[in-house]
C-alpha cells in the first residue's frame, strides 16, 4: 500500500544573478531587486500565484513531517510572502507537531530582522549557503556575498539557534573551487567550526554543462585544484570536522548528534516526496515527475495539470518501487551503507539468484575491498572516510555496470 508522501519540496527560482558555477533551474532577477517593501517584484507574485496553484492540486493532501524551500534563493522573499505559503501546507495538509521546517538562505540577501521575520513565518531550520569564507574564491565563483555577510549571518544563526528560536541550522560550502588551497580551504573548515553550526553541508564543485565555470575551463582558465590536491582538501575536512565531533552521515553532509537533516534522509531512503515549482522533481510514489524549467512553460504546465486536470505529478497508477541499482546507490552514499542479503530479499529474489548476483558485484567491487575503500561487516557494505567517499563514484559506476548486465 503506497501512502502519500509526508514530505514536500519547494522550489523558489529567484537569484539576483547566476554564479558561475550553476545550472540550476532559476530565474536571474538582477542585483538591485529588493523586496522588503511590499510583496516584491511582479515576476515573484506570479509565480507564487501559480505555485499555490500547484500545491493546492494535489488530491491526496496529507499531513507532512518535513518541508524543505529551496531554491534559487527563498530568502529573496519577504516573510509575508513565506508565511502565507507555509499557511497553505498547515491549512491543507496539516502540518506534524515537531515537523522539521528548513529554508534556504543566501548571505547576500538577508538581514537578521529576516532571520526573526522567516522564524514566525514557520521556519525551524535554516541552511545557509555560504560556501567560502574567502572572498577571493567567493569573487572568482560569482556569488554577490563576502565574508562579512557570511559571518554576520553566522551570528544571528547562533543567536537564535542558542535562544531556541530554531531547531538547527546548516552552514553549506564548497570544496574545491578556483583560487582555494589547502591553506585557504583549512581556514574556511576553521572559521566555520567557530560558529559552532549543528550541521555542515561540504560539496565538491562540479563543472557543470553551461556555466560560466564550463566556459573558462575549455579555455584553460579555470584554476581549479589537481585530484592529489582535492584529495588533501577531502582528508583535512573529515579531520578537522571528525576531531570536532561532526559525524559525516552521508558524503556530503555532516551534523553534531541529532541534527541530521530528516528531509535529505526522506530521499536517501527512497521514501516519497511531493515536489512543487519549476524545474523540481517529484516522487510521489516512486515514479519521478520533473517539471518545467523555464518559468513561461512551468506556469503553463500548472495550467494544463489544474485546468485540465492531467494530475501527473500524481501518476497514482503507475506507483513503482526504487529500483535495486538506485537503492545501493544511495545507501551507499550514507555512513550506514546497505546491507546487500537483505536488499536482495526485499526484491524478492530467491537465494541462488542472490549469492550468484551477489558474488558477481562482490567481484567487481573486489579491488576497492583490497584498498579498504569499501569495507563491511557482514552483509552490510560502506565505504572508509574519507578515501572510500572520494572515489564513491568509480564504485558507483561499478555497480551500475553490474546492474546493467543482470538486466
Ligand atoms: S545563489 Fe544558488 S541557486 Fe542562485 S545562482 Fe547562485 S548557486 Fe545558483
């Protein structure tokens, strides 16, 4: 029986400006919009119109225990504008007592009087996209903050995470991009332990297709740091992150005890979620539903789904479970790793197919085991940090190859 999904995404496009190293589905709105007077800008009102509209279209409403606004950049929005939208889930689909309610924000367009405004909107968790402290590597990235707005922001997380006014908040970075250097990345891993922040997000850039990041990089002007080098940044942030009681929980999210993010675990588990706004993805019931990502088509998307009722971000008809190659690829992104025997009796296949199976991933996994890049203990396989997790994708890959002769 496939129960509605107890967690929703939100997608809020709006940046003032791309950074160079972004592919995501937003809408570039220029550096001197601002929106603390009134409800903002045209295009934002629009597109909230249709966003609620969205939202309100689901049949099967039920109450949720997580929601996650993402963008883009949600705190380009005013207060107003987010408590209404968090009204919206609270009057009809209800809303847990005890729900984890996170947004995202940017240091560059939010003010403590914000922080307070967003609090009362709903929000319990926040997640702070700084991701350098250098305001070097923030220039040579494109992103519109520097240092200061970052540590102010720190402050008024730690404030309000220390009056508990908050439940958690995360402080996001990013590994490896231009210009750093193990120095420069150490002091970044130390300023941030300063804040004490329950929950530290570390992503490794990746040069995205279309970026002005992809553009400098073919022509060979993008300083980024060699695999040895990445490899020492890696190590020195499982040290200094580990000797100061982070648990690394998944490869590129840790947390002091019980601030694990329970959104992100919703999709790591496979469980299903509801998805709202351009571009965002959905899995309701285990199919994936993506959306528009140009914001004209999205809102004539909504259109058809609410005027012509098409419902496809329902697709209660075609309801799937993960499958078996998704399920080891996530797990294995986790500290806890899988247990393969028992994911294979939950695919129900018979013992002969899973010790043959089995023993032929076991194979081709064979060369990490030796190097103690993944390790186990019994039927469950993880990989070592942080040598394991640097190289999750070659074992990945593996995996996926094995999967694809099976099949
Ligand atoms: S603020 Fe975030 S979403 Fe917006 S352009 Fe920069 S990286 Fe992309």
């Amino acid at each position: 029986m496939f129960k509605p999904p107890r967690s929703a995404y939100v997608h809020i496009p709006f940046c003032h400006r791309r950074c160079f190293y972004c592919d995501f589905s937003i809408v570039p709105i220029g550096d001197e919009v601002k929106n603390t007077k009134g409800n903002g800008t045209k295009v934002i009102n629009d597109y909230l119109y249709f966003l609620k509209k969205e939202i309100l279209s689901i049949k099967h409403k039920s109450p949720l225990s997580t929601i996650y606004i993402g963008g883009g950049t949600p705190s380009i929005l005013d207060p107003t504008q987010m408590a209404e939208l968090i009204s919206i889930f609270e009057i009809h689909y209800g809303i847990d007592y005890g729900a984890e309610i996170t947004m995202e924000v940017d240091p560059a367009s939010f003010e403590e009087k914000d922080l307070y405004g967003f609090i009362n909107a709903g929000i319990n968790r926040f997640s702070l996209g700084a991701q350098s402290f250098n305001n070097q590597v923030l220039k040579e990235a494109g992103r519109r903050h520097i240092s200061k707005d970052v540590e102010e922001a720190c402050y008024w997380m730690r404030n309000a995470k220390k009056d508990k006014f908050i439940k958690s908040w995360s402080l996001d970075l990013i590994q490896n991009l231009p210009k750093s250097t193990l120095s420069t990345w150490q002091k970044d891993l130390e300023k941030t332990i300063s804040f004490c922040p329950p929950h530290i997000s570390i992503y490794d850039l990746n040069v995205e297709e279309g970026t002005v990041f992809q553009k400098l990089q073919d022509l060979g002007k993008l300083p980024l740091p060699n695999q040895d080098e990445s490899f020492e940044n890696s190590k020195l942030t499982s040290k200094i992150l580990n000797n100061s009681g982070y648990l690394r929980y998944e490869i590129s999210n840790y947390s002091l005890p019980r601030h694990q993010s329970r959104h992100n675990r919703v999709y790591w588990k496979g469980l299903g979620w509801w998805s709202f706004g351009q571009g965002s993805t959905s899995s309701p019931w285990g199919i994936r539903f993506s959306r528009p990502k140009n914001i004209d088509e999205y809102q004539k998307w909504v259109i058809d789904q609410c005027d012509k009722q098409l419902d496809k971000s329902l697709l209660v008809n075609s309801k799937k479970k993960l499958d078996l190659d998704e399920k080891i690829m996530l797990g294995l992104r986790t500290k806890e790793g899988i247990n393969l025997k028992n994911l294979f009796i939950e695919e129900g296949w018979d013992e002969n197919n899973s010790k043959k199976f089995m023993s032929k991933l076991l194979t081709s996994w064979q060369k990490y085991r030796d190097y103690d890049l993944l390790l186990n203990e019994g039927d469950r396989f993880f990989l070592s940090d942080p040598e394991g997790m640097e190289l999750s994708n070659q074992i990945i890959i593996d995996m996926f190859n094995w999967w694809d002769q099976i099949n």
